[in-house]
C-alpha cells in the first residue's frame, strides 16, 4: 500500500532516519532504505511504501512528491517552526485527526498566502494548534465572539497553548513567535 508523509526532522547526519508525518497514522518515525536516503529532505512531501518494524517504521520505494520551495523563499523561519511544532506537538502514531493535520500541513506547498503577513501566519498557527488538539488552560481566550480586540486575543490563545504544552522547551525557532508579537 501506498502512503504520503511529510518529513518534520532528519536528526543531524543521519538521513536514514527520520519522523515522518504519515497521512494515516499520524507522526511515525522511519527508517530509510539507503539507495532513496537522498529524497529526505525537511519539509518534503513524499510517497512511500512503508513496513513495520519493532515501534519503527522502515520506508521503501520512496518519491519526492514536492517541496515548499516558494514558501521558503518567503519565510524559512516559519516553515521550519512549523514543522518542528508538529514534530513535538503531536502525539506518536495517533490516528485521530491525522488526515486534518496533513491537509493542513500539505496547504504550506499550494497557498503562499499563508506566509505573506504575519497575521495569517498567527491564524494557520491557531488552526495547526487545533489541529493538534492543543488548547490554552483559560477557557475565556476561546472566545472570539465580539470583533473588538481579535488580534489580541489570537496573541494570547498561541501564548497560552504554547505555554501549556510540556514540550514547549525543546523549540528551537521561539525567534519566529517574537517576529509574530507573540512573546512569552
């Protein structure tokens, strides 16, 4: 059978390895056959065929499907964290909502829209947050029913769920939440 993934992180100097956001299972960590090693790239889309092997994942017959090049180009430092939210923000191998995080993160690779500004930044944030089910503890930042201060409130919610999540010391792009006025 025939999978699609994203690759959120290849650990320095190794290419075989990776983890790899899978359309079904969700984050899965890999291994790679050595003669496809050179298609792992971050951020990659790819199309694979995929074993099971103790709690890892081994990939065969692996295809570069696309890479968010444009994106790139307009802001590397958002996709990057991006990615490395995902890699440590969602949980192993949940199939929950893996296909609604994966439409989510494959949308990086058609709208560039999503890097123009800062503020559509902040909302592919909140959504990829929700995606992940990752919600702040105060409830009352949930609401957005009155237009009077959103961007404020959109500022808070990140900050707060950020905040939360027990992972939050291993990011290594907190630069790109400054950028964004979303400080902590």
């Amino acid at each position: 059978m025939v999978h699609n993934g994203i690759v959120l992180h290849i650990p320095s100097g190794h290419r075989r390895h990776a983890l790899v956001y899978d359309e079904q299972s969700g984050a899965i960590e890999a291994f790679v056959s050595h003669k496809y090693r050179r298609v792992m790239c971050h951020g990659a889309l790819i199309q694979y065929r995929r074993n099971s092997w103790h709690h890892y994942f081994l990939l065969d017959h692996v295809n570069l499907i696309d890479i968010p090049l444009s994106g790139a180009r307009v802001d590397i430092f958002f996709l990057q964290h991006v990615l490395e939210l995902v890699a440590h923000f969602s949980p192993m191998c949940c199939v929950a909502d893996s296909e609604v995080l994966f439409n989510l993160l494959k949308n990086i690779y058609s709208q560039e829209l999503i890097f123009s500004d800062n503020d559509s930044q902040r909302l592919y944030l909140c959504a990829l947050l929700r995606a992940m089910a990752v919600y702040p503890e105060e409830k009352y930042l949930l609401s957005l029913d009155d237009d009077s201060n959103v961007s404020m409130k959109v500022h808070k919610w990140i900050s707060s769920c950020l905040r939360a999540h027990p992972e939050v010391y291993l990011l290594k792009t907190s630069g790109v939440l400054k950028k964004l006025g979303i400080h902590d």
